[in-house]
C-alpha cells in the first residue's frame, strides 16, 4: 500500500476527532503554508487578515481563519472571547479552556481564536433568546473573519458583536 499525504491526513484528522471536540480537529501545519495559501477575503471583502499568532489559531494553525475542504467545523469567525463565552461553551460539550498540548494551549478571558461559525451562532441565538446574557456573544475581528461566515451569519448582526 502506497501512503500518500493525504491518507495521513485523512488519518490523523479521523483519530483526533474521535477524541476531541469538533472545534478542535485541525490539520498538519505542515500541509498548509501561508506563503501558498490563495488569498480569502474577510467579511468586508478585503484580505483576511491575521486573528492570533499567541495563541497560534486557525484550522491550519497558521494565525488566520481561513477555511479549506476539510475543515468541517469552518473555524471562520474570529472573535475575542470571553470567561462566559468559555464558561457557555464548556457546558455545551466544547471545553476550549481545558490545554491539550501540543496543539491547543487552553484559552482564556481576551484571548483571539478562530472559532466554529455554529459553536459562535449557537451563542449568539442563546443570548437572543435570554436577557441579560449578551456576554457570552464573542466579540468578532470583522477584518480576521472569513468571508464565508456570512452563509451562517448576517453581516449586520457581525458588526453589531465587533471589536469596532
């Protein structure tokens, strides 16, 4: 059997998600180099530009939420989050606080991350629907967010959470 670097892949992406959260399955930095990246647009339809490099974010890990194939949980959004943010999402079966090295060193309150367009929507509908729960709603980077958001989300909706 011939190994290709896509079966390993497609490998190590299978077995990461079978113990990780959705939000946490990326691929090999290594099979992605900004340098080659094709240029993504943000949601205002300028380059994407960079959401963290600490903690290094992205599905790529590569500092920006930019999106591929295989990026099933569209880590788009890139938002600063908050201790309630995390709090919420922990209890939804997504602890993004808890480290698992080497890969995801835990977040914390202010922190910028490329998160899951639903995992954000999810908080934002919760927040719609209980007063006085606006904090957990991560606030967004509009020009870091991928313009691919914008099939979940309303761009007026975006703006309304943004970092300005």
């Amino acid at each position: 059997m011939i190994r290709t670097p896509f079966s390993i892949i497609t490998l190590s992406t299978f077995l990461l998600s079978s113990s990780l959260p959705s939000c946490f399955v990326m691929a090999s930095s290594s099979s992605s180099s900004s340098s080659h990246r094709p240029k993504q647009l943000n949601v205002l339809g300028a380059a994407l530009e960079l959401c963290s490099k600490d903690p290094l974010t992205g599905y790529a890990r590569d500092g920006y939420c930019s999106t591929r194939g295989d990026d099933y949980g569209k880590h788009l959004i890139a938002a600063v989050v908050s201790d309630e943010f995390l709090s919420f999402s922990k209890g939804r079966g997504n602890d993004l606080i808890t480290p698992h090295p080497p890969s995801f060193p835990g977040l914390r309150d202010g922190d910028r991350w490329c998160l899951c367009v639903d995992r954000w929507k999810e908080a934002y509908d919760y927040a719609k629907e209980h007063e006085g729960q606006d904090r957990i709603v991560p606030r967004v980077v509009l020009s870091a967010t991928h313009s691919d958001a914008l099939k979940t989300i309303d761009l007026d909706v975006l703006k309304k959470y943004s970092t300005k």
